[in-house]
C-alpha cells in the first residue's frame, strides 16, 4: 500500500476511534463513523483483509435493511442492540485496517 494511502486511512481509524469514545449517543456514533469510512478505498489492501472488511460490511447492511433508514433521523428507529452489533461491526473494520 502507498505510503500516502496508508496514512489517510490510519487518520481515518483514528478519527472513528475518537468518535467511538464521545459521549454521544450510539445514533450518532454510527452515523459519524458512517460518514467516516464511506467511500474508504480497500482495493490496496491484501486480499485477506479486502475479504473480512466486506463480511463485515455485508454483516452492517444485514442490520441496516432490516430498518427504513432514508435520513439521518431515521437511525432513531434502529434499537439499540442493532446498534451495539453496528459499533462492533465498525470497530471490527478498524482493527482489519489496522492489521
């Protein structure tokens, strides 16, 4: 991996390790560790790696499409052991990242 792309993504999972310290509501946790990661590139990554951030992925959207979700408000109808398995799923990504 570039050396450039390698810092921009330790950046970013520092970023969404902060935000899973705040005290902010799980909601919003979710949601900016969303805005976080969207669009994150993982082709550089080995492919071991390429192949567990998107089960982890597939693991999100399994939660996500069980709820309406069309804006932010809406994660308000998520509950929260939905929400719990979303943070677990992105700090799982985190730590794939940072492998």
């Amino acid at each position: 991996m570039k050396l450039q792309q390698s810092l921009m993504i330790n950046e970013l999972m520092v970023k969404i390790a902060i935000t899973l310290e705040e005290t902010i509501s799980k909601k919003d946790k979710v949601i900016k560790c969303f805005n976080t990661i969207s669009g994150l590139e993982i082709s550089a990554l080995r492919s071991g790696q390429q192949s567990s951030i998107k089960k982890q992925i597939l693991l999100i959207n399994g939660v996500l499409q069980q709820y309406p979700i069309k804006t932010h408000e809406d994660y308000s109808l998520i509950s929260d052991y939905h929400l719990n398995k979303l943070l677990k799923n992105i700090k799982q990504i985190c730590l794939i990242f940072c492998d």
